[in-house]
C-alpha cells in the first residue's frame, strides 16, 4: 500500500496502526514519477509505540488500581505527580501508597528491554484515592446489629449492604458511620458489605464482595424474678444457638455489675444480695469460648428480695420513684395524688432541692395541654402573672440564681432574675435542659442594665424565654422561646449562664 511521495530523505506517517508490527519499504522514482530504482522485498520491520492510555483508575482495598494496554515484549514505568513509582512487565499497577482524600496525576511510558523510550509520555490522567471502606465493628445490641466503619478521606456518603440470596441488597445511604440493622432475626446469619459514594452520590470505590458474616442474638428476656430457698431465682427466655449465658445486677441508682461469670441454663440464684437493697438483673449470650455476643435489656424492674417494687421507695438514703412495671424513672415528674408528687433527677434519685420542689408545685398547679410543650407554654404565662417586685441583689454565682428562683415562688413575685431562675426551674421539671442566664440589656431611660432570663434547649439549639420582658410587651411570645439573634431588644449581651443539673436528689446551677 503506497504511504506516500517525498523530495526530502524522511517521511511521517501519521496513520500507522497503534503497537502492532508493520512493514515498509522505499523506492526511487524519477522526475517524471516513473519508478528507476528497485526496492527492499523484505521491508523493514517497525512497530509505533503510541502513547499509553489508562483503560481504568479505579480505588480497590489495596489502593488505586491502574490498568493500560501494554504493548507485547515491553516494559512500563508508572509515574505518580511527574516522579517515577514503579517498572512493571505487564499492564496494571496498584498503588498501594495512595493517601485517602488526595488526588494525584498519573501516566505511563513504554520502554525496550534496554530502558529506552519507545512511546511518548502517556496520557495524564488524575484520580483522586478514596480507601474501600471496611466495618471495624459488628455488634448485636438490644434494637439489632450495629455495624461501624471509619471515615474515608474523600467519601461523602457510604451503602450498607446485605446479601440477600445471592444479592447484594441497598439497606440505606447515610453520611454517618455506623448503621443500625433492626431487621435482622435472633440466630439469623446476614452477609454485610460496604461502599463509598462521593458528594453527587457516585460510587468512589469496590466493595468487599465476600462480605462479613455475622449471627444476630437477642437480648434474653426475664420472665421471672421471685424468692425461692436461699436466695432470688431470676429466669429467662431461652436464646436458639446459645447454650451459655451471663448474669448482671444493679442497685437502685448504681452501675450493672457481674453477677456470675457463666451459666449454663437459663435461671440462676442469687445468693449475695441484701435482703433490704432494691436490685435489677439482666443477661447476655455468650458464645462457645465464653465471649458476649448479644447485646442486654438496660431498662428492667427492680425487686427488693425478689418482689416487685412500685411507687416511692428508699435506696441507701436516696428515693427514687418506680412505675407500674417496676421501672424506675428520671428525668420527670412522678407520683400521684395520693401519694404525693416529686421530681427524679438524671440518676432517678427523687430531688430535695427547695426550688425543684416549688417548681413542681408550680407546674401541677399551672400547666395546661397534653404535650410538654402546650405545658411549657401555659406555664411560661403563669408566671409573668406574678407581679414585679423591685430587688438590688443580683445573682453572681448558681447558688444565688438558684436562691433567686425559690424566692420567687414562695412570695409569688420578684425581679427579672427571679422570673428567669423560675422559669428555668419549670422547664427543668417538665423534662427540658434548660438553664438561667444573666447579663445585660439597653434601658428605657438610655445606657446598659443588668438583667436575668431563662434558656431553654430543643432540638439542639438554646431559645430565651424572657418573662420579665414579656410581661410588659403588647405582642404575643415576643419574648418567648426566641434565639439570641431574633431578641427584639438591642444590645442585649449574655455574659454567664447557669444549667442545671439535677443528680443524687439535689440540683447544682452551674
């Protein structure tokens, strides 16, 4: 097939075919284009070695995997950012050193046997490494199976898997790093598996095809705690696949302890409890070489030699208050009419505290509607009810806000100081973080004044509730449950807040 003339000793073909053997041959022609010299039969032997193309960059468990058509009978050198990383025989290379979250630009060039160049300098192309994720934990918990992985520099989003017949089946997509699987049956075995997107929810990554194994087990259930001989019999549920289970108790108020290491059967006796101390108890599973493999009920009743407790009841100089089912409650208001009514604090212990108290008084007395909100509300109206009485002594520390709010409902009337600190106390009692603040707020008559107000938290953020302000505004929750930045008097400045914790029967402002 003629290439081509020429008057010059060179020619470029520009079409040859891309690193396969073809041969050419040359002949004289005169100025009359006639032929007038032979030419070489045999040809000359020559391959184009064109620049290298990647056919893939892909992020795989050992790092980025890069694949280009190598030419037969010839080396390749990979570079990474312009600096040579590796020589190979073949057409794939992984770069295992890649860092996550990093983009980097690679090519390759084609060289002899000799180390010289036979392509050009291939084509560039630029990858960024995101690293396969993979679970660094799988553990059965009371709701399911929690499965956790560490985040991948570069990925924006992962996908749960689990097989499903052969199939791999999309649980969800989530941003976060763990996943809970409530789906999965006690003594069922699920295959995981995990995969890293991008922002625009690409994939960025292979996955573990071969998964993760793993058996789900409940948490056994009690079915029965009573007196018996010597001791408090407890019994459960029976768990399929587990033949040895471990036994924890409580006391009212305290931390879960163990109370035998191992046990074969599904009851056990108690023999070390005092008689006049209120207890929990729950079991786990264990597996064949004694490990925990389900998670455990933290919520059952509590029994005082083997009967169950209800209503008010005294643990080690504290009370604390359990429900119909035994359970004991916090962070809430209980009791009954006949029985009086208190607030248990974050460790259930009934709280002392003279302003806590008030507070509940308050709160019987004052809140309307079903929901805590309705009664937050109806309760923030009641207050302002009170009249303002003129007080000199500002609060400097949480004991004296706290003096402050018990001030203002014993004499049902006080400075805005008082407001806050009572408000603060009601939205305390009625189930909210909720803390008093201080600082100040441009006066009528001109220049800055020391004021006080509560705050309270929903849904992560903190919201002022200004009764002292409110009482005197003509617009309806102008000063209710507003931000700092939505406050509709400037400058208003917050200089110390004081949250309340209520814990072991009293509260601490602080």
């Amino acid at each position: 097939m003629k290439l081509g003339e020429t008057a010059e000793n060179t020619f470029l073909y520009t079409s040859p075919i891309k690193n396969e053997e073809e041969l050419y041959t040359v002949r004289c022609i005169d100025n009359n284009r006639m032929f007038c010299s032979g030419y070489n039969g045999n040809g000359f032997k020559s391959i184009f070695y064109a620049a290298p193309e990647f056919t893939s960059t892909v992020n795989t468990e050992k790092g980025v995997t890069l694949r280009w058509n190598a030419p037969e009978n010839t080396k390749s050198r990979v570079y990474r950012d312009g600096a040579l990383i590796a020589k190979t025989d073949g057409g794939v290379y992984i770069d295992s050193e890649a860092e996550g979250g990093r983009t980097y630009t690679y090519y390759v060039r084609i060289y002899d046997n000799y180390a010289r160049p036979l392509s050009p300098v291939g084509v560039k192309k630029s990858h960024t490494f995101v690293a396969q994720p993979a679970f660094t934990s799988i553990e059965n918990t009371l709701e399911g199976v929690k499965l956790s992985w560490d985040a991948c520099e570069g990925a924006a989003y992962y996908r749960v898997y689990v097989n499903d017949g052969g199939k791999w089946i999309n649980q969800l997509t989530t941003s976060d790093t763990s996943y809970l699987d409530t789906k999965a049956e006690s003594g069922e075995g699920r295959l995981y598996t995990i995969r890293a997107l991008d922002s625009k929810k690409s994939f960025v990554t292979e996955y573990n095809r071969s998964g993760w194994l793993h058996t789900f087990y409940a948490a056994p259930k009690l079915l029965e705690v009573k007196r018996s001989g010597n001791g408090v019999v407890i019994s459960w549920e029976e768990i399929e696949g587990i033949s040895e289970y471990r036994v924890y108790r409580r006391l009212m108020g305290g931390s879960w302890s163990r109370l035998t290491n191992s046990v074969g059967a599904t009851s056990f006796t108690d023999t070390t409890r005092d008689p006049e101390k209120l207890y929990s108890y729950t079991v786990r599973c264990l597996d064949g070489e004694g490990n925990v493999v389900s998670g455990y009920i933290r919520v059952n009743p509590y029994y005082r030699d083997g009967k169950l407790v209800k209503g008010f009841v005294e643990s080690d100089g504290k009370k604390y208050y359990s429900g119909e089912d035994g359970e004991y409650l916090k962070n809430q208001i209980v009791g009954s009419k006949e029985e009086g009514y208190a607030y248990v604090g974050e460790d259930g212990a009934v709280c002392e505290s003279e302003e806590i108290k008030l507070a509940v008084d308050f709160v019987l007395k004052n809140a309307k509607g079903k929901t805590s909100r309705e009664k937050l509300r109806s309760c923030f109206y009641a207050l302002i009810s009170y009249p303002y009485v003129t007080r000199y002594h500002f609060p400097n520390n949480g004991e004296e806000y706290r003096e402050s709010a018990a001030e203002m409902f014993r004499e049902k009337g006080g400075n805005c100081f008082s407001y806050g600190g009572a408000f603060a106390s009601v939205a305390k009692v009625l189930g909210y973080e909720a803390r008093a603040s201080r600082g100040s707020i441009s006066m009528a008559y001109g220049g800055m004044g020391p004021h006080g107000w509560a705050e309270v938290k929903i849904g992560g953020v903190w919201y002022i509730c200004d009764p002292d302000m409110q009482k005197y505004s003509s617009s309806t929750d102008s000063y209710y449950l507003v931000t700092l930045a939505n406050y509709p008097v400037a400058p208003f400045y917050r200089e110390k807040s004081y949250t309340i914790r209520v814990k072991g029967g009293q509260s601490v402002w602080k």
